[in-house]
C-alpha cells in the first residue's frame, strides 16, 4: 500500500476523520464493510473509498472524501486493484482513471496473475448474480449440485484469466495437459455451490498460481460479503490488511460428519462448518481458525483449495498430508486431497495423531 495504509483501529479512524473533517464514527463502518475503504498516512493525508458499480457494468473504486491523496495515489490504485475494478473516480461523478493491467510480458507472472484473478472475481460476482434463477439444476458425477450459475462463472472468469499466457484448469471444464514444471492456474470460479443454491453464505471465486506443486499466488473472493484475501507483496492480506495464521481454539471442516464424530486437536474448543473449503482454508490464513482437515471425509480437489493454500502459504502455515509431508499439489480436478492446514506444523501433526496417523 505504499505510504499508506488501511485503517483498522480507533487511532487511525481519528486521525483519518481529523483530516477529511469528518467525525470518526462516520469512518468506522468502513473497518467491517469490504465495499469501504479508509487509507491513512504518517503525513495526515487520508481518504474514504467506496467500490460501486458504473451504470454500464464495471466496477470502479470512488473517493467519497480526500485529503492530500488523488485517485492516481499509488494505494488508491493498489485498493482498487484489489477490488477488481477497472477505473478510480475522484468523487462521484468526477474525473475517472483508467486501472491499467501490468504488460502481457510483466514479470514475475504472479504479478499480472493477481491483478486478472481479482478482475475475474468481479467478473464473477455479477455474471453469477444474473444467472440465479435460470437454467436448470442438476447434480455432479461427485453428488455436488451444478447451476447455471456454475457455467456462467466459468466463462466469465476464464475470458479475463486467458490473458495470463498459461494453462488455466477449472472444476467447470474437462483437465487439459499441463506442464508440472512450469505455471499454471487452477480456478474454482463458484465453490460453495450448495450455499449460493440456498442462499446461506459463504459462496466464494477462488483462483490459485502453482509452480512446482506449490501455490504461490492466491486469490479468493467471499461472493456473498465481499471479503476479499490475496497474496502480494511477500505475505497474505484481507480486506487491506496483512494477515497471518496464528493458534486459535477454533477447527474448520469442510462437511459434517456422517454420523460420527469430529477428531480435532486437544487445544480446540469449536469447530465449524461453513459449506465453503476456499474460505476455510482464507480462515486459517488469516488467523480466525487455527486449523482446518477433511482427514475423516473423501478429500477435496486441487481447485477446492489452491487459492487458499496461497494464502496460508504466504503467511507462514503449513499444509500436511496424512503421512505428515508437505502438501504438493498436481493438475487433476477430478482426483481427491486429503490434508490439514494450520497455523503451525505442531498444530497440524497434533491433529494426525487425534486420528492415529502420526
């Protein structure tokens, strides 16, 4: 975010408000609503973002309020980057500047992938909002339910991450031939099918970069709230924020039992499902679970969880199989992983041994 940053705490509010002149508790909703954005400076410069939507469709980030920052301030830019919007206004109604994508040929690659992922996601957000309630319902060869929600997604987000310039697999399309060695993308454009079906959040785009078996750049959208997590600048960020896993009493599972039980570690106090493994796993990235494993179900797919595990990974946790290895993953939607994530390779072995596989 450059010399700036966004404002998460009742100090930073304060000084945000004395700048723009406006009374801290005005500025407060914009901590916990994605859709608003306060960045502050050391040098009292601030300003109040909102993400609204063009009358011709497209997203843009808008300076409701400004104080020594303009709409081509480098953290207004990055915000609205990550917000996947294609232009900044200046106020509402005013000047408008052009978002422009890195070159085809920037490098490194996760640079660009980022900026597409999270454009895609947009993509997504609408293109799935105008396709509830047509087509028809059916169910999945793996008893998931697909909608024509599903399709449109697919294609709303594979046109913009065509661009990249490397394979991009997804959960909607048969797996092409990928090159292990070299980049490719894996994309879930709408996980948590069931929950968008009806109408219980979360529903989320996911889009991951692997090289080598290893997610390296991450983006994952929660359609339903708009909390948004991505990788960059060396670590893992929600919402603005850098995040990181850190120990917790909390243990995230992706489905409920069949009649059994849940194992989870002595230390955990709670467990929750929430119906969408990409932002399970963004809750143990971020710190809000300690861990999250599917050890006692059928095991997710490589685009379940690949933008996750970016973003896990970028914070400094760890994703073990069951024989306790690191975690690699391979281009194949159809075949099934089984893992737990943590904040730490102590948390994470202490739930294989709860089932016995350490």
């Amino acid at each position: 975010m450059g010399e700036h940053r966004a404002a998460a705490v009742g100090p930073d509010l304060v000084r945000a408000g004395d700048s723009l002149g406006l009374a801290p508790a005005a500025l407060a909703p914009a901590v916990s609503d994605p859709a608003y954005r306060v960045l502050v400076g050391d040098d009292d410069s601030a300003v109040l973002l909102r993400r609204q939507w063009t009358p011709q469709g497209l997203a843009e980030a808008v300076l409701l309020a400004s104080a020594g920052i303009g709409p081509d301030t480098p953290a207004v830019l990055d915000t609205a980057v990550a917000w996947g919007c294609d232009q900044v206004r200046d106020r509402p109604g005013g000047r408008g500047v052009v978002v422009v994508p890195p070159p085809d040929d920037a490098q490194p690659v996760e640079q660009r992938f980022l900026h597409l992922a999270a454009l895609a996601a947009t993509r997504v957000e609408t293109a799935v909002a105008l396709a509830r309630g047509t087509g028809v319902d059916a169910i999945k060869a793996d008893g998931s339910p697909s909608l024509a929600a599903d399709e449109a997604a697919h294609v709303a987000a594979a046109e913009v991450l065509a661009r990249l310039g490397v394979p991009v697999l997804s959960e909607e399309r048969t797996d092409r031939r990928v090159d292990e060695a070299a980049p490719w993308v894996v994309l879930d454009p709408l996980d948590g099918t069931g929950n968008f079906r009806a109408g219980l959040p979360p529903w989320a785009f996911s889009a991951g970069l692997v090289r080598g078996g290893r997610a390296v750049a991450g983006v994952v959208v929660d359609l339903s709230s708009g909390r948004r997590w991505w990788t960059g600048d060396g670590g893992a960020w929600r919402d603005g924020l850098p995040v990181r896993p850190r120990p917790g009493s909390t243990v995230v599972v992706p489905t409920a039992p069949a009649g059994g039980a849940v194992a989870v570690p002595s230390s955990a106090h709670r467990v929750r499902v929430t119906g969408c493994t990409a932002v399970e796993l963004c809750l143990v990235a971020d710190g809000s679970a300690a861990a999250w494993h599917d050890l006692d179900r059928s095991g997710a797919h490589v685009h379940d969880v690949a933008g996750g595990l970016a973003l896990l990974a970028a914070g400094g946790g760890v994703a073990l199989t069951p024989d306790g290895a690191e975690l690699l993953l391979h281009p194949d939607t159809e075949g099934r992983i089984t893992f737990v994530a943590a904040e730490c390779r102590a948390t994470a072995e202490e739930l294989l041994r709860a089932f016995d596989l350490r």
